[in-house]
C-alpha cells in the first residue's frame, strides 16, 4: 500500500500533441482518487503513466518514496482494471484470476488459496472453470477485479471499468467496487467520464479538461464551490444553469427578474459588467410549495415543458441571453461534449407542485446558493475558498495560465491536422 | 416453392463440386488397386476388376520410396517449424511495433512470395554446387523457408492485429515481461493463425517439385514428388501406373491426417470474449 504523487507530470504524443499539462494530484495511503472530465481530457493517459502504459514526457511520478518514472509496468506493482476487462480469453477464470500469481512464481497451494479468496469475495465459485466468453459483461467484470486483487499491489488502477454496463449492473458494481476499496482500504485511482461515479465513489475527485486539472476537492467541496465555470457544469445532474447575470450593489438583475445576494457573494462582482450566474436546478422551487419563502426573490415565468417524475419535477424555462453570453455558453457546452440549442432554464420541483405546462408560474429562488462568473475567464466570483478543496488558478495563476497555453498548442496541432 | 428450388440448386452445385474435386482421387485410388495386366490393357475401364493391394506391397518395398518419403517429412517439418517461429516473431514485430521500413519489408516479403521458383532454380543449383549443400536436406530446407515465411508473415500479422493490444498491456500490469507477455498470452490467442500458416508452409514443402528435382541427384534428400518421377518401369512405353496412382494415394494420406488433426485447433473466433462483446 502506498500514496502516489503525482508531480508536474506533462504528457506531449509523437505528433505534438499535449495530452496532459503539468498536472500535480497527490493520491494520499488509502484515498479512493477519481480522475474525471469529458473525453479528451487526458485522464486516462494519466493513469496509463501512473501504471507504466505511456512515457512520461517530464514531471515525477513517484508510488511511496520511489521515484518509478523508468520503471517498467511489472516493476511498479499495481494492479489495473482495463475498460474492457482485457481477460485472457485462452485461460478458466480460476487461470485468469491466477496468472498474476503464478508470474510471481507462487506455489500451487498458495495460488489456490488466494484465488479461492478473490473469487469467494466476488461470487465467482461457480464460475472459475469457465472460460471469460461464456461470462456475462458483469461477471467479466468481476474476473477482471478478481485478477486485481489476488496481488498484494500498492495501488489498483481503474479504467472507466463500468462504462460497458447496463444501466442497472453499473449502480450494482459501482456500490461493489466502493465496498471492496473500503474493506481493503487500499489506495485507488479511478478514471471515469461519468460525474455521478466519480461524486458517488471519491474521496476526492480531480476535474481535469484540455489535460489541466480544473479543480481537486472532495465531491461536496465540488458541488457546493466549484471553481469556474466548467466545473459547475460538469458536476451535477441535471447541470447547473447559466444565465446571464449584472450586479449592481447586492442586487443581481437576471433576464427572468432581480434578486438580492447576501454581500459577501457580491463583494468580488463588483464593476464586472455582464457576469454569468450559476444555480442549480434545486435552487429553485414552486413559491406556491414552499410556504416560508421570503419575499424578493421570487419571480414569474412561462414554464415550457414539465417533465413529472413523481417524488420531483423538472420545470423548463426558456430565456433570451445576450450574444457575448451566449458564446461563452455555447463553448462551454462543447467542452461540456453537450450539444444543449437552447438557452433555458432546468428547474426542479417539488412532487407536490401542480404547475402545467404552459402555465404562467410563480418561481422561488435561494438567492444564497447563486454563484457567479466572470464570462472571460470563467472563474467562479463566489467560491468560498476554504470550503473548495484546491483550484489551481488560485494557488498559482502562472501555472494553470502556462498549462492553459499548452493545452491551446494542442487545439493548433489538431486544427493544423485538419487543414 | 422458391425454397425447395433454392434447396434443390443448393444440392446440385453442392454435387457437381463433389464430383468435380473427388472424381480425379477417386480414379487414382480406384487405379492403385488395378493390377499391372489391367493398366497395361489399352483403355481400362473405371473401377477395378480385380481389385489388388500388389501395388502397396510392391511400393512399400521399394528401399528409394521409403528413403524419398523419410526425406520429405523431415525436410518439410523442419522447413515448418523454423518458418513458423521466424513468422511469429516477424508478423509479431510487425503487428505492435512502428519502424521505419516497415511497409518495405512486407512488400519485399510479398514481392518474394510472386518470385517465379522456376528463374531461381539455375543460381540456386550453381550456389548450392560451389558452398557443398547440393542434394542436402538443407539445400532444401532454405528455398522452401524463404519461399513459405512471406505468407506466413502476412498471415500471422493479420492474426496478431487483431489481438487487442489491452491484452498484452494487462499481462505487463500483472507482472510479465516482454517475453511472458507474448508467450502466454500473444502466441496463445494467435494459435489458430500459426496453425494456419504451418499448413500451408508443410504443403508447399510437401508438395514442391521443381527445386526437389533440381537440387538434389540422390534417394539422401531427393523428396517423394521428385522421385515419383523416376518411377518409369522397365519399359519406357508401358509405366506403372498401378505403382504411381499408389505412391499417390500415400503420400496424399499425411496431409488428409494433418488437417484433420489440425483444424480442431483452427477455431475461429478464440479471441471471443477477451473484451466486451
């Protein structure tokens, strides 16, 4: 068992392109760390560095005290979970689960007590003569997890390992995989694109986009502070809403109407002009529902579409934003992989609320939960720095600006390929 | 209606291949048991009257066939396996790695397969003569490896590419070398490819006959193919074809035993289920 720390790790392919820029996470003994961000985004080159998969370009990549930057795969003991299981499709599943071992020149006896207690773990006694094509994707799934931990490794490595699952299987595993990290409390690294695996699984959670972390914090941290704007829309499900937002004093004037802001939100938007501001669709809620709801910071609008799902509701409602704004939203949806047309707002309500669609309704808003961005750079004016785990912008700005500019060198390499 | 007809077309193209491909092995068969008086008759008919093994007992007799059938299998075993290593390794390199000339060695290795043997076997005979390997098994053995390796080649690449790398790149994360990686886990899911290409290298060195005649002048290495043709008989306008059609049907019998055996262990679709699917 060890911590990994991930220095200054740059990753630039044969053909220029910079697929991760000076990224620093340090993984600490024990800790679930989740990679995440759109495709793209480097995290799974990262962790194919971490195990020894792909060169590192510069930076130290250090397990424990050893530096393992030259250190072939076999060398680094870590045990890894592929995408798609990568069984040995010739060996049983008792052989599969076992090659790690018998590599390691164990004995017989030892080899098949340690199997039998992988595959007791993961209920796959009545499987271990079978071979991996005859398994189902959930049982390869555990084979694969199976061969992960008969080592004695320092670290596991996953790979978006649920991502070729049903729906249904992905929930099951994702708890199974929690239980397992927690039972053997050995430190793990896992890649995913998904933000629900990652706030579900992670102790902490690195959101990296262009191959530069946004962001490292724990997934509260995440959802209540994000850090800029492509945090706050990565995380959450349905996304956070942008509107086009000017503060004046401590009141926000928004196209749907004005709210009061406590004071120590605005403080930093002041003077800013046209700002974008972020709530969450829980933010909202059907003033006529809500029985305390204090006045200023309600507001009226024609609902869209209701989208009724029993224990809530999500309300639509449409907004025109102006063209600046519009353009930043329009890329962050791109970085986003969204292809969202129109500029709205999600609302979720409370099952109990009666509104229709069509209906002219009366919306409340927590006012003390709105974030602000600055449209330009994208950074978030409100964001309760102690409570936000670390953002890179804030700590160093030189930094994430220079690893900004090599993610930007990136975009040219791939336009120039087009061209 | 139509598909009663399809049936009924299906089966009759399905017989006429049968008779197309069968009829010629079925003659020789049917001619190894006709005796030397019903060959030598003018125009004999189909099946034999008297059907008679003299013509096995008589070939298996003959010191030069035993000789020329040891020299062909040794000479086209050995030609397999050196060929089908030096592919595997080849095809394997070819397949994972990124080297400048790459696409030059596959087209050289092509451009050999096309070489006619014929305009090599003057040099061949004039080389092997000066260096002292004329009518050896590996004056035999060289040819037939350089001849056999660019199919082999191509065919095991294809077989290695389509092994998902992730499967070698597993074996490194659970502790394997290079080496392990490619010889539990490469080789093995590569199996039905190498059995493939090992067919086909041992029949082309099987059933080769201008270098074997070429290149040898003695039973010490002359293979079956070639010294078939030195079958003639006492009198040069009546041959044995009773003894020929024998010698025929024997040495066809190896190669039917050796796909028999050999297409168990071609089974396409091994790789099923190493990744999702």
């Amino acid at each position: 068992m060890a911590a990994i720390d991930i220095k200054n790790i740059v990753k630039k392919y044969g053909d220029g392109f910079p697929a991760v820029n000076d990224i620093s996470i340090d993984v600490q003994d024990g800790e679930f760390m989740i990679l995440v961000g759109p495709s793209g985004c480097g995290k799974s080159t990262l962790l194919r560095m971490i195990v020894g998969l792909e060169d590192i370009t510069s930076g130290d990549m250090m397990i424990g005290d050893k530096r393992v930057n030259d250190l072939a795969p076999r060398d680094r003991n870590l045990a890894m979970v592929f995408q798609n299981y990568a069984l040995y499709p010739h060996l049983t599943v008792y052989e599969n689960i076992a090659f790690p071992l018998r590599l390691a020149g164990a004995s017989n006896d030892e080899v098949d007590k340690k199997v039998r207690d992988a595959s007791k773990t993961l209920e796959l006694d009545e499987h271990l003569e079978r071979k991996p094509g005859n398994l189902s994707g959930g049982q390869r799934q555990r084979v694969a997890m199976g061969r992960a931990i008969v080592r004695d490794a320092d670290a596991f490595l996953f790979d978006e390992p649920l991502s070729n699952l049903d729906a249904k299987l992905r929930g099951q595993m994702r708890t199974e995989i929690a239980r397992l990290q927690k039972r053997l409390g050995i430190t793990t690294v896992y890649v995913t694109h998904d933000q629900t695996e990652a706030m579900t699984l992670g102790d902490r959670v690195a959101v990296l986009k262009r191959g530069v972390l946004q962001q490292l914090a724990t997934p509260r941290e995440l959802y209540t502070n994000p850090g800029n704007l492509f945090v706050a829309g990565f995380i959450g499900s349905p996304p956070m809403n942008f509107v086009p937002a000017e503060v004046d004093g401590t009141s926000v004037k928004m196209p749907f109407g004005t709210v009061e802001l406590p004071p120590e939100k605005t403080a930093n938007a002041q003077g800013k002009g046209l700002l974008i501001a972020g709530i969450r669709p829980e933010h909202f809620e059907d003033a006529s529902v809500k029985d305390d709801a204090p006045a200023g910071s309600t507001f009226r609008a024609k609902v869209d579409v209701v989208e009724w799902l029993g224990n809530e509701a999500y309300a639509y409602i449409p907004f025109e934003a102006p063209p600046e704004v519009q353009k930043q939203l329009t890329e962050l949806e791109r970085e986003l992989d969204g292809d969202q047309m129109r500029t709205q707002l999600v609302v979720s309500l409370d099952g109990a609320s009666r509104i229709a669609e069509g209906d002219e309704a009366e919306i409340w808003v927590d006012a003390s939960k709105i974030h602000l961005f600055d449209p330009t750079t994208g950074e978030n004016l409100t964001v309760d720095e102690s409570r936000a785990g670390r953002i890179p912008e804030r700590e160093d700005p030189k930094a994430k600006e220079k690893a900004e500019k090599m993610a930007d060198q990136g975009e040219q390499v791939h336009s120039a390929e087009e061209a | 209606m139509n598909e009663t007809r399809n049936k009924i077309g299906t089966w009759v193209g399905f017989l006429f291949i049968l008779v197309w491909c069968l009829l010629p092995v079925v003659w020789i068969i049917s001619m190894s048991l006709k005796g030397p008086t019903e060959t030598g008759a003018g125009s004999p008919q189909f099946l034999p009257k008297d059907p008679t093994f003299e013509n096995y007992g008589d070939i298996l007799d003959n010191p030069d066939f035993r000789d020329s059938l040891i020299n062909s299998f040794g000479i086209s075993m050995i030609a397999t396996v050196l060929s089908v290593i030096l592919a595997t390794l080849a095809a394997y390199a070819i397949a994972r790695l990124e080297f400048k000339g790459k696409r030059v060695v596959l087209s050289l290795a092509l451009a050999i397969a096309m070489f006619p043997v014929v305009a090599l076997v003057g040099p061949l005979f004039d080389l092997w003569r000066t260096i002292g390997i004329f009518d050896t098994w590996i004056g035999l053995i060289i040819p037939y490896m350089s001849f056999t390796l660019p199919l082999a080649i191509w065919t095991l690449s294809a077989f290695f590419r389509e092994i998902p790398w992730e499967m070698e790149q597993a074996a490194q994360v659970d502790g394997a070398t290079s080496w392990q990686a490619f010889r539990k886990v490469i080789v093995p899911l590569a199996a039905p490819g190498v059995f493939t290409a090992a067919i086909l290298t041992f029949f082309f060195a099987w059933n080769e006959f201008v270098l074997a005649i070429s290149l040898t002048s003695t039973t010490q290495s002359r293979t079956v193919p070639a010294q078939l043709s030195f079958f003639v008989g006492p009198d040069p306008f009546n041959p044995p074809y009773g003894q020929l059609a024998t010698a025929s049907v024997l040495v066809t019998i190896p190669i039917i035993i050796i796909v028999l055996l050999f297409q168990r262990k071609i089974v396409a679709g091994l790789t099923s289920g190493a990744v999702k699917g």
